[in-house]
C-alpha cells in the first residue's frame, strides 16, 4: 500500500459521484481551453486580416463606429453610402492610391458567405493575388464571379459552374490562390455588377488607401476629411479597436467559462465534503493506526486534486478537439468570424497551464473539506455510528 | 509480574462542563504486566472505553498520565503519538474495524504503510498475518464479503502488523454470535500462548475465566479485590 494507491481507492469507490463530479470540473475546463484557443487564433486572425486590406487608412462612412471598422476585416455587411462623387475626390488626391469596395452578403446552399463588389484590375494588383484556376475578369465591368480558395472547395466550386447570387445565376470565372485571410471566403463580383445586383447604384461601403510614402498617413488623412465629409481612420487605430472588441467578447466567453469552472469546483467541495462525512469512522480508524493529522490531510487533499488533474487533462483534450473541429461551425458573427476556415492556436504552454489551473482549482476546493477531516479526534471519528 | 509493559497514573477523563460535565475516569492506576492477558471488566458506561482509548494514545487525559516502554504519553507531540500509535499500540475495537475500500490485505498493508514499511515487505508480511488469524484464503477479500467474525479477525491481524508490544481490543467480540466468538477466541489463546500482552475488554465470564489478570472498572475508578468481596 501507498498513499496514492489508497487515494485512488477511495477516489473511486463510488464510481457515479466520482465520473459527475468529474464531468463537471472537465465540461468547466473544456470550455475554457476552447475560448482561450480561439481567443488566440483571434487576435492572430485579426493580425492578418489587417495586413491582407493591405491599406495604411481606411474610408469609413461618416460616423461609423469600432463596430463597423471590424466589419471592414471581416467581411460583414457594411452601412452603404460613399457615394460615386466621393470616390473620385478620393482618388484624385496625389501620392496614394485607393480603392473602393462594396461589401454585402449572400448564401450558397443556405450557408452565408461574403460579397464583395470590387474594381477587379486595381483590386487583383493593389491585394496581390494570384489565379490558382480559371481565369478572372476580362472587363471592369464583367458578369461572372472570381472565388477565394476555400469558399470554393467548401462548396466544390469549379471554373464554368454556376452561383446563385442574389437570384441571378453567374459563371465561375477563375479561382484565386489561397491567402490565409477572409478573401478565401469571399465571392468577388466587379463593381458595376455588384452595385446592380444589391441595387447600391453608384455607391460604395469603403475605399482602401495606400499612401506611396509610410511617414505621411497623417498628412493624407487630413487631405482626405478635407475632400470629403467622411470618416477616416489608419489601419492601426482599427486594429487596436478592433482588438478591444474581439477582447471583450472573448473575456465574456472566458467569464462563462470561469463561472462554470466555479460551480464544478463547488461540485468538488460537496464530493469531498460527503466522502469525509461517510469516511468519518474510517479516518479514526485512520489514526488508531497511526495516521497523523497532517497524514489524513494529505490524503483528502490529494483525492480532491486528482478530481482536477483528470479534468484538466479531459478538459484541454476535449476543448482543443472542440476548438479545432467546431470552430469552421460557429456560426459567423463580428468575433467569430475571424476564426472560420482559420487553424486554432493550440499551444501546449496553454494546455499545461490549463491542467495546472484545474488542478489548483481543485486542490482549493478539497482545502476546507481536508482541514475538516484531519480536525476529527479519533474518539470523535469512532464513537460515530 | 514486576515489568510493566505499560501503566496508567491518576488517570482521569472528564467530558463536557458545568451542568454536564460527566466524570468518566475519576483517577485509575493501572499495570498492565508483559506478558499477561489482562481483561477488563464491568458494566457499561463505567468507562472501560474510555480507559481503552486513553491507554491507546487516541485521546487525552484531564489529568494523569500514561507510560509505554518507559516513555510518556502524553508528553508527545502529534507526530509521535501518531507513530508511537502506529509501532507500539495495536487496537481493535468492537465494529468496523476495517477501511470499507479495502481488501484484507490491503488493510493490513496500510497499517503496514503507516508504520514506514516498504510496499514489497508489506506484501509477504500481510500473507504471513492473515495466515496466523486463519484467512490466507480470504486475502483478497472486502470487508462485505467477510462474516463478522472473519472481520474481527482481520483486525487482529491488522493490529499485530507491527508487532506492537500491547495489544488493546474493546470487546472485540461484543458483537458476534457464539460461533464467530469461538473463532475469535482461538486466536486470542493463541496470542495468549505465544507471550503476547494483550488487554481487552469484554462482558463474556466465559472468555474473562482465561484471564490471567482481571481487572474490574466501576464508576470511573479500579475496583481492588478485597472491595469486591465486600460488594458481593
Ligand atoms: N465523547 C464523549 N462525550 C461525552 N461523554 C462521553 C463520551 N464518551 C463517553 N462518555 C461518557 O463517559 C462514560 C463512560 O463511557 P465509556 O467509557 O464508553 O463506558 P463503557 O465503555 O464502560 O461502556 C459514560 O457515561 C459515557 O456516556
Ligand atoms: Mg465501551
């Protein structure tokens, strides 16, 4: 006999409280490695997001807020009023180049993807892609769509097949290469057509700028509010407020999470607290043979902790598992939507800390019931019938 | 009978206060000689329990002391008294005895445990006790699966894991039929025939008779003989 051997032996002598109390503390710990997988997988998305507008300022409508900069990076629908008019004052200003684009939704087999109205030859040379199939846009104003990597695989997409876009059919032009951003989730149309189509005739959602020299963003920001009445902000500034948001979601996914690793703790407390109620007897019989307080203690604690390792290992498998294969499945909204098609961030730093957590978590909650039961005189504990 | 191998001075145990402060041991002397098979009797509620968990270190006096192997008891810090209980007191009381999780054999590994002995000794020394009691068979056993008896005997067992020098039991057999009682009592001569000191309490004159040193508690105090022939 050991002392681990003796805890695993009472750790399991009532196997059904034992695989709940268990279940609870791994559903907890679970939940929490999935948020924390995705809330880095966020960030990092966001990152890249940012670099693939490949835009150092971004035209907004007038008045738009940190929610619709982040709709900018993930392709949701935006507010719709950047007129014609404004687009060329914008373009007119020396030294930067800017580009426009419609951004709106639509659904292939009832899943939703984005649209993106854009000018496809400025748009192909400004974002750098590549054709991976097919061709792409003959004209500035041609029927037909180009499709990211991903959307089209998802959907067994080819050159020549047909999509259903707002119900009007169109050809697959081309496929473009893989770039690790939303684009390969996206369906570009030229602008003219889009504009027709989502019936937003002569206007735009944004318009992306580069300006040739990296020292006078500023300087082109205010050109720009001085040309027109618009909103405008770097691609810095969207970040960081972007990033506040995602980060606020994700630490109210991680509170939940907390708040469920709490109750399973408490689970904890109550398992412990009955074992020692129904061990009573057992622990003077304990003593009587020479078991020290500190002896019985440690034995409590221990059976309390194991409940924690077991749960925080089940819990990081279960949550990395839930991260990598749920994840293509959350349904898209402004903060999940930078993980679609995206790989989660597991790292094993995360999965030891995670299992490190728990069982501290755990080993807390065993204190008070451990305390109890090494606190039991011997006479007390036997004299009980 | 000169060698003590544990004696008890001006013991007394008092529980609660005031109103109901109950005078359970009202200052016993006691020599419990090695060697001998020491009984303990008289009615209940007189305090034999009492004296049993005071001679077995498992709570404290109000006052008085106890010495075991010319150490004192009391004097002990909870770690000693802890392993003085573990390597010098063997104890079996009258029910459920045994740790509920356990086999035989693990119950009496783990006293083993306690008193530091390696896990490998542990195993053959387990075997060899479990045969001495007659349960080499029942090894691998739980406590559900044993007759009361055979439960009492695994407690012996247990509590001569360490070869303790004293042996306390708390009518060990109070709660078993006459057949399982018999059984039990064939290990106790056997302990008795081997030298080994042991101390029990019991209501049985049958298994008193064998004594070689009766004691009688009345009233928290030791009665002396000449006082029981005046009683009687
Ligand atoms: N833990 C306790 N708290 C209060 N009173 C107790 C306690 N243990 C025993 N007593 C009292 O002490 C007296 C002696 O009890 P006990 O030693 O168990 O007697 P016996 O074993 O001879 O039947 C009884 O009056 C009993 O009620
Ligand atoms: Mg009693």
């Amino acid at each position: 006999m050991t002392p681990s051997k003796l805890v695993f032996k009472n750790l399991t002598r009532r196997k059904g409280r034992f695989l709940f109390t268990l279940l609870g503390i791994m559903i907890g710990m679970a939940s929490f490695v999935t948020f924390m997988a995705l809330g880095g997988s966020l960030k990092s998305q966001i990152e890249k997001e940012s670099a693939a507008l490949g835009a150092n300022l971004v035209v907004t409508p007038k008045g738009s807020c940190a929610y619709e900069q982040v709709s900018i990076l993930t392709g949701e629908q935006l507010p719709t009023n950047i007129t014609r008019d404004e687009v060329a004052a914008i373009r007119s200003i020396d030294g930067m180049q800017a580009i426009p684009y419609l951004a709106e939704r639509s659904a292939i087999d009832n899943r939703p993807v984005s649209v993106m109205g854009i000018l496809p030859e400025e748009t192909r040379v400004f974002k750098k892609w590549n054709l991976a199939q097919g061709g792409y846009f003959p004209a500035e104003d041609s029927e037909g769509v180009v499709l990211g990597a991903v959307l089209a695989e998802q959907f067994g997409l080819l050159p020549g097949s047909d999509v259903r876009i707002r119900g009007a059919n169109l050809k697959v032009l081309g496929i473009l290469e893989e770039t690790g951003g939303k684009d390969d989730l996206t369906v570009f149309l030229s602008l003219p057509v889009a504009q027709n189509l989502y019936e937003q005739i002569d206007l735009v959602s944004y318009v992306a700028v580069r300006v040739d020299r990296l020292d006078e963003v500023e300087l082109y920001a205010n050109k720009i509010k001085d040309k027109v009445s618009l909103g405008v902000v770097s691609d810095k500034q969207m970040r960081s407020s972007v990033l506040a948001i995602v980060g606020t979601v994700n630490m109210t996914l991680q509170l939940i999470a907390a708040v469920a690793i709490l109750a399973a703790a408490f689970g904890i407390v109550n398992t412990m607290m009955t074992a020692t109620y129904e061990r009573k007897r057992e622990i003077g019989i304990l003593q009587a043979m020479g078991a020290t307080r500190y002896g019985v203690f440690r034995l409590f604690l221990i059976e309390s902790g194991i409940y924690g390792l077991i749960g925080g290992i089940g819990g990081a498998v279960l949550g990395g598992l839930a991260a990598v294969f749920a994840t293509p499945y959350i349904s898209q909204n402004a903060a999940t939507s930078f993980v679609k098609g995206s790989q989660s961030s597991l790292d094993p730093i995360m999965f030891a800390g995670a299992i490190l957590f728990s069982t501290l978590v755990a080993m807390v909650a065993g204190l008070y019931p451990a305390i109890k039961a090494s606190k039991l005189s011997p006479v007390e504990a036997i004299s009980y019938e | 009978m000169s060698d003590p191998v544990m004696t008890a001075k001006g013991l007394v145990k008092e529980y609660g206060k005031g109103a109901t402060l109950v005078k359970a041991l009202r200052g016993v002397d006691l020599d419990i000689p090695r060697g001998s098979f020491t009984c303990i009797v008289g009615p209940s509620g007189h305090g034999k329990s009492t004296l049993m968990h005071l001679l077995g270190g498992l709570d404290h006096p109000t006052s008085g002391t106890v010495i075991i192997d010319g150490q004192e008891m009391f004097r002990l810090g909870n770690k000693e008294l802890a392993a003085l209980r573990a390597n010098k007191i063997g104890f079996v009381f009258q029910f459920f005895n045994l740790l509920q999780s356990l086999t035989a054999r693990e119950n009496i590994e783990t006293a083993l445990m306690l008193a530091g002995v390696s896990e490998k000794e542990q195993k053959t020394r387990a075997k060899d006790l479990l045969d001495i009691v007659g349960l080499g068979e029942k090894a691998d056993a739980k406590p559900g699966q044993l007759s009361g008896g055979q439960q009492q005997r695994v407690a012996i067992a247990r509590a001569l894991a360490n070869d303790p020098p004293v042996l306390l039991m708390d009518e060990p057999t109070g709660n078993l039929d006459s057949e399982a009682e018999a059984e039990v009592m064939k290990v106790l001569e056997n302990l008795k025939q081997q030298g080994k000191t042991v101390v029990f309490v019991t209501h049985s004159h049958e298994i008193a008779a064998r004594a070689d040193n009766l004691v009688h508690v009345r009233d928290g105090q030791i009665q002396l003989p000449h006082d029981l022939k005046i009683a009687s």
